[in-house]
C-alpha cells in the first residue's frame, strides 16, 4: 500500500511539473485541463493510500490492551499527521 502511494505522490509531482511548464503556451487549455485533472486524481489516490498505510502499520504495533477507540483514533490521528507532512514535503520540492 505504501508503494503505491508513493507512485500517486510520484505522478502527482509528475502532473504539476507537466501543468506548470505548459502555462501560457497558447493553444493548451485542453491539456492544462487534463493536466490538472489527473494531479488531483493523483493526489487524492496518494491521501487515501498512505492514511491506510499508515493507518494499519500503527494498528498493528500499538497494544492491545487499550479500549478500542482509542486505538482507532491514535492511529487515524497519527495517519493524517503523516498526510499533511508528506503533502507539506512534496509542495515544499
């Protein structure tokens, strides 16, 4: 699950890199469309596979002695800390 997001987060640089080096050129808002449309497919894909990702890895190290929802909620919480430092990495380069 981690590789494949990895390759989202990979295509969605891909994606920006091809959106923002056909602006302005006259003639492309068809692909500026397309372009942007897959980023954010991209994007969505790489979210939704790594908060899982993370998500089971956490579940699977924390102990079991602990009430359920706390488990859910550490790992989810932990899970969405890893997305938007991961985002905040990838539109830091």
């Amino acid at each position: 699950m981690i590789v494949v997001a990895a390759l989202a987060w990979l295509s969605y640089v891909g994606n920006g890199i091809a959106y923002g080096s056909i602006v302005g050129l006259p003639g492309r808002e068809r692909d500026l469309a397309a372009f942007g449309a897959h980023a954010l497919v991209s994007l969505a894909a790489a979210v939704v596979c790594e908060a899982v990702a993370v998500g089971i890895a956490l579940w699977m190290f924390m102990p079991e002695d602990g009430p359920l929802w706390a488990r859910l909620c550490f790992a989810s919480l932990l899970a969405g800390i890893a997305d938007l430092l991961t985002f905040a990495a990838v539109r830091g380069f």
